[in-house]
C-alpha cells in the first residue's frame, strides 16, 4: 500500500538558497501613540492593513470564508477586538466574498466558552459572543458560529453538519489521528486573526495555537493536552481550593485546610488549575508521553506536529493576522483582569504561521530586551535577547521548535520582514 504523505505547498517548502525565509508584513506601531480603543486609530490601522492584504500573493478563495477569532473570557477586558478584522471582511467583500463567518470552538475546561458547559442551545456562548462584539450585531457586521456546535451553522452561508471531522495524515506526521472541528473543516478558506500573549504551556500563544487549538474538536484538543498533569507543590500550597472548584473536570478532590488530591484519570491536562493558582505552587508534567519530547513544557512541539496533521490541502486557504497589542502573562482565556506587559506593537500578517509566529517572537525578544536594558526589568541584564523569555518560562524553548518543523518536515520557519508603517 502506498504511503500517505503531508502535502506542502512549494511556497512553504524550504529550499537552502532559495526559499530560506517566509515573507511576513509587519504593521510598525511602536512609539506611534497607538491606542486600540481609539476608533481614529482603529480606522487607520485597517486603512493600512487593508493595503497590506493587496500585496499579498493569496490564491482566489472559495466561499465561505472564515475569521477565526478569540472572543476572549468575561473578564479578560485586554482580549483581541473585533474592530481591528473590519480590514480583512472590506478585503473579502471586494474581492466579491459575501459569505463570511467569525468563529471560534468550545475550550476543554470550565465556563462561558466551556465544552460542558454549553447545552443544545449555546446560550452562555453566544452571548458572551455577543457582548464582546463578535456577532452580526456587532462591528463586522458577520454571524458568528460556534466551530464545534453544529446547531449554531448559519443556513445559506455557514453550514456544518459534525462536531468534529477526523483525519488521519498518515505515517509522516507524528499524529496518527487529528479531529478538526466541524466548522473549522468545512470553511472554503481561514483568516486566522490571533492576540499574542504569554500562555504557560504553549509559551508563545500566537498563530499555530490560533489554528491547533482554536481550530481542532475537544476532542482533539485534548489529544494535544492528555499527557499533561498538575503537580502541586505542597509546601507553597495554600489550600485555597481554587485549583479544585475551578477543574472542569472535578479530577481535584479538596477539603478545607487540605493540599487538593489529584484522581489522574478524570484529569484532561487542560491547564485551568495552573492558571487559577493564586500560590504560583503548581507546575504541569508530562506524565503520558509518546515517544518523543518528554516533558511538561513540550506543547509548543507537539501542535506544531499537530498542525502538520490538520493542514492537508488547507495551506494555500490560511492567512494569519496577529494582534500585538495588550499583551499580557497570560492568555484571554484566563477569566480575570491582567496587565499588558508589553508596550502595544503592531501587527505582523503572513501565510505561513511559522514564520508570522517566529517574528511576533522576535519583536517579542526585543521589547523585554529593551526593557531589562532600560531597568524597568531589574537584575537579568546578562540575559541574551534571543533567550530573555527565560524571564518568565523555567524552559523557555525560543526557536527550536520552529527549527524542529523546519528539519522535520522541511518547512521554512523563518521571516522575511516587510516593515510596514502608518
Ligand atoms: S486537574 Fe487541572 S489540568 Fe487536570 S482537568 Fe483539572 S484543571 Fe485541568
Ligand atoms: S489553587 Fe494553588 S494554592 Fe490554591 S489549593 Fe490549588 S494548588 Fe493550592
């Protein structure tokens, strides 16, 4: 029988010499002032990423056509804003698109986007769809769908019949098996519009994340996250509880004045209890691996791989569009108010979401670079740039992932910068 292979597109092939780097648009906003709620700022950056989009070399796409997003927890008032996709629905529309969705899917663990949480009518979702401007109601004027609920299709432009579609990529890929989320299968093409923040497994949240987690069934996020598990460190535990009552999966058993007990088998290694941990006394580990990258900070490889799984003939379908803007430690599905760490940067737009991942990274460098050398982060001044994440991550991991996807699938992972400003 004949092997099956990943299909990559000649554009995203790496070829020493000729195709080394990704072209990657980056929208400079650094010490313009840029302030994201302003709206005379919002319609100049959508001016100018509008403009950027016409010089990108995108295949004619067929309807409909998807904005994946990321509405953002209750909470979370620094999460990514609606009115900053404006840009890419005028783009599609005159490229005479008319078919056009946001979405996004169900989250592993527990609340208003949780998987358990939303019945047969999405209630709690759609209308924290609807707060946060992401529905026809809102700036883009587009439905919204929830990816992994088909009941929430959208007759005559957005439909979807499965929670989950399975694909097997066959022997190239480290996944044997990967589940997209049924309306993340049946779009005609994906814009995948991205907030960068720190996340404390994936590290660097960005496009791959975007597409792996956002984009897959709770099904397949869990094959991302299974082998993860909480270790509570009992002597910085202080026994509040939170990490027990906040588990979507009731896997952490907890009694007043008690270190939470862990039932291994009920946890699906989402996160939520690290997140939630006022002690700062928890740490994931691998405790389920394969055979590869051992460890409880190997995510970033491991939907790296999995994107590999998911793409099949969809490479040509994606543009990626990252927010960098109120950035913050952790993701916008954490439900509680953070503090940008960064000042606002910009925004960096390309196909390949390696190559937009690995710049949102090195811009990312640069800023903490620029901030351990000015002071305002005191004592890391022997710290490298390329390494100045280690701040914040015990085993920060910079671009070996990346380079791990270059070598094993021969992609090209590093940017061509094309700086743009307003
Ligand atoms: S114990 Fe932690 S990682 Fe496991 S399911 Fe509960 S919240 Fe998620
Ligand atoms: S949230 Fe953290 S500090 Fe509180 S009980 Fe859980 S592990 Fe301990």
């Amino acid at each position: 029988m004949q092997k099956k292979t990943i299909k990559i597109p000649k554009w995203l092939r790496y070829k020493k010499g000729v195709n080394e780097k990704s072209p990657v648009w980056f929208l400079d906003l650094r010490g313009t002032g840029f302030s994201p709620d302003s709206p005379e700022w919002q319609e100049k950056v959508n001016r100018r990423i509008e403009s950027a989009l016409k010089d990108i070399d995108l295949p004619r796409w067929k309807e409909p056509v998807l904005i994946k997003c990321h509405i953002g927890e209750n909470k979370c008032r620094t999460r990514m804003l609606p009115e900053f996709c404006i840009s890419t629905v005028n783009h599609l529309r005159s490229s005479g698109i008319k078919k056009i969705v946001t979405g996004d899917t169900t989250v592993a663990y527990s609340g208003d986007r949780g998987y358990h949480d939303n019945g047969k009518d999405c209630t709690r979702y759609l209308s924290l769809a609807e707060r946060h401007g992401w529905t026809e109601r809102g700036p883009l004027n587009t439905p919204f769908v929830i990816l992994d609920r088909p009941q929430t299709s959208v007759k005559g432009t957005f439909t979807f019949s499965h929670e989950a579609v399975k694909l097997n990529p066959g022997d190239s890929c480290r996944f044997r098996e990967v589940y997209l989320s049924g309306g993340f299968a049946a779009a005609g093409a994906i814009v995948n519009h991205v907030h960068l923040t720190l996340h404390d497994m994936a590290q660097v949240a960005c496009a791959v994340k975007g597409l792996t987690m956002g984009g897959s069934s709770y099904k397949g996020k869990l094959i991302m996250h299974k082998c993860y598990a909480p270790v509570i460190d009992a002597k910085k535990c202080k026994m509040c509880g939170s990490c027990a009552t906040n588990c979507p999966e009731s896997a952490l058993a907890w009694r007043k004045g008690e270190v939470p007990n862990l039932e291994r088998d009920r946890c699906i290694g989402c996160g939520e209890c690290l997140a939630i941990c006022h002690g700062k006394s928890i740490s994931m580990e691998a405790t389920e691996v394969e055979d590869w990258l051992k460890g409880g900070d190997s995510l970033p490889y491991r939907m790296s791989d999995y994107i590999m799984g998911m793409a099949e003939d969809r490479w040509d379908k994606i543009l990626n569009i990252v927010h960098l803007y109120n950035i913050t430690r952790r993701c916008d599905c954490v439900d509680r108010v953070q503090k940008p760490i960064t000042p606002h940067i910009g925004f960096v737009i390309g196909r390949n979401p390696f190559a937009v991942d690995l710049m949102s990274t090195y811009l990312l460098h640069e800023e903490f670079y620029k901030q351990v050398r000015n002071g305002s982060i005191k004592g890391k001044k022997s710290v490298r740039k390329s390494e100045i994440l280690k701040i914040f991550f015990a085993e920060y991991h910079g671009v070996e992932p990346y380079m791990y996807i270059q070598k094993k699938y021969g992609i090209t992972v590093e940017p061509e910068p094309i700086r743009i400003t307003i």
